[in-house]
C-alpha cells in the first residue's frame, strides 16, 4: 500500500518500479486528471504522434492499390439521365 509523505511544503507518492514500467510511465511528462473515485496519472501524450509512419503506410498503400483504383479512373463518365429512379 502506497501512502502521501511529505517532500517539503508538498506531499507525494511513491510508485513502485514495476508499476511504473508496466504502465510505460518511465522519464515521460505525467497529466494528472481528477476522476470520480480518485486521481488518474497517464503520460501526456504528444501531439501528430506517429503521423509521419501512418502517412507512409498510406502513401505505400496506395501505390499497391494504384492499379486497382486505375481500372476504375479509367471508366467512362455517365450522366445522371442513365440512372434509373
């Protein structure tokens, strides 16, 4: 069980090494939110993190599906008066 002790005019806690590495909590920025029954404590999360790696996978993606999505661009234009309502 973990207790507040006093580290100077504030208080804090001490959490356990194997917490700390089983929530990915190490020598990252911590948030504190305020929850119902308690505290929650996550990492601050950086903004367009892993964006770059997702636009790569997109645009490797795409150049697999090029000739795919060629077959249909290539399609003649139709009108709406073919349509059937």
């Amino acid at each position: 069980m973990t207790e507040l002790i006093k580290i100077g005019n504030s208080q804090g806690v001490r959490i356990p090494k194997p917490l700390i590495e089983q929530a990915q909590l190490s020598d990252k920025q911590l948030v504190f939110k305020i929850v119902d029954d308690g505290l929650l404590i996550s990492p601050v999360k950086q903004a367009r993190a892993g964006w770059e790696s997702s636009v790569k996978e997109a645009v490797a993606n795409y150049q697999l599906n090029k000739q795919e999505d060629q077959q249909w661009l290539d399609l003649p234009l139709s009108t709406d008066d073919d349509l059937q309502w």
